[in-house]
C-alpha cells in the first residue's frame, strides 16, 4: 500500500475528525456532550499553555485510569505537580546520557535477530526491543518472558480501551460507574463478557507490574533507576498502589508510542530511498561499525530531522482531549463549562499553513532555521505545555540509536503483498503489523 493510499484511508475513517479541516474551530455535539475542535495553534498555546489551569484530561481518560490506576497520565492538579516534580531529574538529559549504553544491548539483539533477505514484521521487532529497552534503562531488568505477553495484553487493551471509549462519546459513565467497575475488577467479581476480556487483560498487566516491583522489594539495588526512584521517592514512601499504577504506565506508555513512532519511521524511509542513503551515509561517517556513545547523538541531524519528521507524517499520538472545568474564550470563542476540547494533531501536522506541501517527507523541516520559523503547537508528537510527555527526550535518544545501530548492518525495503493499514486506537499503529525485508550491508 503506498503512502499516499494511507493517507487517503486516514482522512476517509476518522469520523468527526474530518470535519475540522479548512476551520480553526469547529463546534459540534455528540451524545448529548458539547465538543469544540481546534486547530490553530494560537488556540491550542491558550488551552495548553494561558489557561491551563482551566483545562483537565477530558472524560476520554476514563478507561485508562480505571485499568492504570493514578499516574502522571491520569493525576491532574497539585497531586500530578509534586510527583512530576519528583520525576524529572529522571528523565533529565544529564541523567539519560547515562543510560545510552543500557539502551544499546537490547537494539543491537533485535538487530542480530533479523534474517538478511527474508521478510518479517519491523513492528514486532519494534515492540520487543523498546520495551525491553525501558526494561534495562528504567527497570534494570530483562523482562525476559514477558515480552510477547505484555505486548499482546497491551494491543488488545489499547483496542478495547479505544472502543470504550467510543461508547463514552455517547453515554459517558459518570466516575462513580468506573469506580465501581475498577473494584470489581480486582475483586475477583466476575465482570459481564463486553467487560470481561478488559478485566483479564487490567489483571495480567498488575500481575507482571506487581512481579517487577515484588523482585526488586525481594532483592534491593543502589541503582538510579525508575524504580527505586518510585520505591524512594524523597523518602516520601508513595503507596504501593501509586508505585505500580507510574510503573505500569511507563512499561506500557515507555514503549507502545515509541515503537509506533519507529515503524511509521522504517515505513517512510522505505518510500524515501533518498531520505534513507543520506541518513545511512550520515550514519556510516559518524559511527563506521563502532558502538554508539552519548555524544555521538549530537551528531546525527539527518537522521533526527528524518524521525521528527516521521513523527509529524504519522503521529503516535494522533489526538488531544481536554475538558472546560470553567468557562473560557478561546479566539474570541466563547468555551463553555464542561465542553471537550480535541486537539486533532493529525491534522495539524499537515496543515499547509505551517508545513508547505504537507504531504511531502522532508526532513529538511527540522534543519536549520526552518526548524525555528513554525508556532510551537503546530507540532506536537509529545502533547504539549506543561503536561508534555516526560520521556520525550529518553524516546528520541532511543530512536535516534536504534535507527543509527539497525542502519549499521541492514537496510530496509517493504516486502511485497503485506498490506499496511493505519489503525486509530489511542495510538496510530499499523494494524497487521509492517513487513520489510532487511538487507545486510557490506
């Protein structure tokens, strides 16, 4: 499938979205709840940034706070300050340069695992190597077994979560409904079958989180890690049941958006040979055959412009929700008390006010001061304001290596009759997975 067909199959499938293009701001109703869209970033820095405190996650979030509990994901006001507070000098730049060489050694064994010359799923390959990427850097563990199983449970979470909520779109549960649902969902209640397969897969993540948490209470580290950052946050001691729902959220936020973002990445470079042979050129005069370090990072500016890029082509992160908790303007827009605003990110990034020739992949965008000429919300692949996601810089030194080490050995083109298909769930993921042929370099 060419990209110009999934493009055209995105625009033609996501619903109301659609409505938004050619208008700033659009107002429409659903299910009896008030939506504005807006598209503008003037409009979006107000909501994200001006009056932010005007602004909480939209009622959208409801699913994943009943299955992941209160994390920096769902928590909202002071409560989400102090623990974001407690977790930045973790995913601070000074402290992630240390963790580049625990990011390799799991890169370079997906790496060794593809076989020259014969088709297999990229996205597969994506899945396991960001998640046991977060499992070393994070976690200081492999989780080993645990891999395949946390990938299937959070594909088939993230579907069901996505389909609740569809259902909140037009008869959304009030909070009470969800509580009840999250205790009986760990009390050994049997839910109704729409609900069942959801309370198996919420019980299978707390199992495998809780076991990773149960290990490193069984056996104590010195490390810096997540974990014991969360297990001895300041000496403040947060409860178990906090430690598990941040734990659970950055093993499954940590590598589900990050491996999305790599096949979307792996997808266009095959489209862009050119793209690709300069960004494999890059690669070679800075790394040859040698292992990556932190500074070499710094000099890899093609190769990062061709992953932003793809993040603004493809967004993991295809949509915003936020929910009016007092009335405010918006553009001279009056936004009532309790309206949803959606923030459509897909379309904003291919909005030809802000990215010329939208459709086009150039990389070149994010070189130079073109990368410096666009408003801030134009682009958005992290969220945006204060809430922008924590792990924004952990995920791009991520990619950035594994697109420098899997270029070292191989070079990737589609393989032929696997269809690719965009699926819209919370994230934008390719639906049967990507199949590309990897063809080793001399």
């Amino acid at each position: 499938m060419t990209r110009e067909a999934l493009t055209v199959g995105f625009d033609a499938g996501d619903g109301f979205l659609g409505r938004v293009r050619g208008s700033d701001i659009v107002r429409f109703r659903c299910g009896g709840r008030r939506f504005i869209s807006i598209t503008h970033p003037g409009y979006i820095d107000h909501v994200l940034h001006e009056a932010r405190l005007k602004y909480v996650k939209s009622d959208e979030y409801e699913p994943i706070r009943a299955a992941a509990g209160i994390n920096l994901l769902t928590d909202e006001g002071d409560s989400w300050a102090a623990h974001r507070g407690v977790l930045n000098p973790t995913f601070a730049r000074r402290h992630l340069n240390g963790l580049v060489d625990l990011m390799i050694d799991p890169i370079q064994d997906v790496t060794a695992a593809v076989v020259s010359s014969t088709p297999f799923d990229m996205h597969e390959a994506m899945v396991r190597a960001t998640l046991r990427v977060v499992a070393n850097a994070l976690f200081s563990q492999d989780f080993g077994p645990l891999v395949h199983s946390m990938n299937d449970l959070a594909t088939r979470g993230l579907r069901r979560a996505e389909k609740l909520e569809r259902l909140g779109l037009w008869g959304l549960m009030p909070r009470p409904v969800y509580d009840a649902l999250v205790w009986c969902t760990f009390s050994g209640v049997r839910l109704p079958p729409p609900l069942r397969e959801m309370q198996d897969i919420t019980l299978a993540l707390d199992a495998a989180v809780n076991a990773v948490i149960d290990d490193r209470l069984a056996h104590p580290t010195h490390s810096e890690d997540l974990l014991n950052v969360l297990l001895h946050a300041d000496g403040a001691n947060w409860p178990r049941q906090r430690v598990r729902d941040e734990a659970l959220t950055f093993m499954l936020a940590g590598h589900e958006t990050t491996a999305n973002a790599m096949s979307w990445f792996w997808y266009l470079m095959a489209l862009h040979p050119e793209a690709r042979d300069r960004m494999l050129a890059e690669v070679d005069d800075v790394l040859g055959t040698s292992r990556p370090t932190a500074d070499d990072l710094g000099k890899l500016p093609w190769t990062t412009a061709c992953l932003q890029e793809s993040q603004r082509y493809f967004s993991s992160v295809w949509v915003l929700a936020r929910k009016a908790v007092t009335d405010d303007v918006v553009g001279g827009h009056h936004v009532r008390r309790g309206t949803t605003v959606v923030i459509p990110i897909h379309h904003i990034h291919h909005d030809p006010r802000w990215w010329p020739d939208p459709e086009k992949f150039d990389p070149g965008r994010f070189l130079g001061s073109g990368a410096k000429d666009r408003p801030r919300s134009a682009y958005l692949p992290f969220g945006g304001g204060r809430r922008i996601c924590i792990g924004q810089s952990f995920a791009l030194m991520e990619m950035v290596l594994i697109a420098a080490i899997m270029s070292q050995r191989f070079v990737f083109d589609l393989a032929p009759h696997y269809p690719v298909e965009l699926e819209a769930t919370l994230t934008l993921r390719p639906k049967h997975g990507l199949h590309l042929i990897g063809s080793e370099r001399s």
